[in-house]
C-alpha cells in the first residue's frame, strides 16, 4: 500500500491547496454526474452512495451536490462517459488511469502523449490491471481520539479484506460488494475518513530510485493537470530520500 497512499501525499504538498481544491471538486461533481444517471436514490445506486461520501468527506457544499442531483432528476444528461487506460510508465511501472470524458480523441491523445514524454507506454485493456485488485479502500488519520486497535479490531469484525498500518493511517480495504456497508459502519463508529474509494491495489510494488521518482512525480503532475483525468493509480515506491524532501 505503501506506494498508493504515499504518491498522493506527495502530490498534495506539492499543490496549492486551493487550487487542487477546485480541481477535487470538479472531479468530485464529474463522477457525481455520471453516478446519478442510473438512479438518484443512493439506497439503490451503490455507485452514487461512494461518489455522495467522497463529496462529504471532501466538504463539498450541500447546494453543488443538490444541482447535480436536481439536474439528473430532470432527466438532463451529460454526454460523459467511463475509459480506463493501462500501461508502463516511469522505471517499467504498471499504471492505470481511470477517466471522465465528453471527448474520447481529446483524453487519448493526453493520456498517451504523457505516457510517451516520460518513457512510458499505453498497453491494451487488461495489460496491467491483473497486477493490481479492484477493492474498495477505506483511510482513516490515527489521531489522539482514534484508537488504532479499535479500529483494527472493529473493521475485521466488520469484515474487512485486509487492514494495514503505515505512518499514523489506518488503511482499510474490502471487496467492491462490502464496501458501502463497511464505510457506513466505520463512519457511524469513527466518523468521515480522510480517503475513501474504490481503487486498484498493487499485488507488488517496483522501488524506484531518486532519478527515476523524480520522473514518475513529473508524469503524475502531468497527467494530474489533464482536465479528464480522474484517478491514477500505480506498482510504485518513491524514492525514501526524495520523500524526506518533501515531508
């Protein structure tokens, strides 16, 4: 789990925090668009349940979320769809790219000149995600009011996949089935995580040296800036010497 979680940090520290915030947002309200078309009723859309918890935890004004509901209870539609893309990035790593578009030709040709620019490769569907598990995965801060047994002991009770201990997070993973039940039994026991979402988990990770991490922090703010691109996920561990530069 390590490289997961670490890169995002990274990629946090690195950005003014307004502005990701704004950018957040805007993929927060995309995905909220596409979750809604099927049902607005979160009981019976389990994709719309995530997306509405990830816009709660991210503090997302109520009016912003209410727009998007009230235009997709109206029967208005966004022209916007699902591509996930795979390939080989930095070092040989396997990364997958997850995004929103009104515009296939627009996002391939981003996605695929970033991957080129930095010595990667697009692959076909399916060329790396059977390195990685689709699971829902669930974050939690360990501060002086949570307890980390508690919530270890708790969320294996609950039926958690797996639960893993790193640098004063709790990060929890399930099965896609499980996991809105699991994230609302968390949340009524601990409250709003700091990160909660269905992701692609690594079975192994690729080391990377500084030269090498520094590459893969470029491709990921390149790609980060792609106006479609909502989640990136990769085998990798950064370099320990180039993160203490940023902690």
């Amino acid at each position: 789990m390590a490289g997961h979680s670490k890169f995002k940090n990274i990629m946090h520290r690195k950005g003014a925090q307004d502005k990701r915030r704004a950018k957040k947002f805007a993929r927060l309200i995309k995905e909220l668009q596409v979750a809604a078309r099927s049902s607005v009723d979160p009981d019976s859309n389990p994709r719309l349940r995530t997306a509405l918890s990830a816009c709660k935890a991210a503090n997302m004004p109520k009016d912003n979320i209410q727009r998007v509901l009230n235009k997709a209870n109206s029967g208005e539609q966004d022209n916007i769809e699902d591509i996930r893309y795979e390939g080989f990035g930095p070092g040989g790593t396997a990364i997958i790219v997850e995004a929103l578009t009104d515009n296939r030709n627009r996002t391939a040709s981003e996605v695929r000149s970033t991957f080129t620019k930095y010595n990667g490769n697009l692959g076909e569907s399916g060329s790396v995600s059977y390195m990685f598990k689709n699971l829902g995965l669930i974050i939690y801060d360990v501060t002086d009011d949570l307890n980390i047994d508690d919530i270890l002991d708790f969320a294996i009770e609950c039926g958690a996949a797996d639960v893993n201990v790193e640098e004063n997070k709790v990060e929890i993973l399930t099965s896609i089935p499980d996991f809105n039940e699991l994230r609302d039994k968390l949340e009524q026991r601990f409250g709003l995580p700091e990160q909660c979402e269905i992701s692609w988990i690594p079975e192994n990770y690729i080391n990377l040296d500084e030269e090498k991490s520094i590459s893969m922090l470029k491709f990921l703010e390149v790609l980060d800036n792609c106006e479609d691109v909502q989640n990136v996920f990769g085998n990798f561990n950064l370099n320990p010497h180039l993160l203490e530069k940023y902690n």
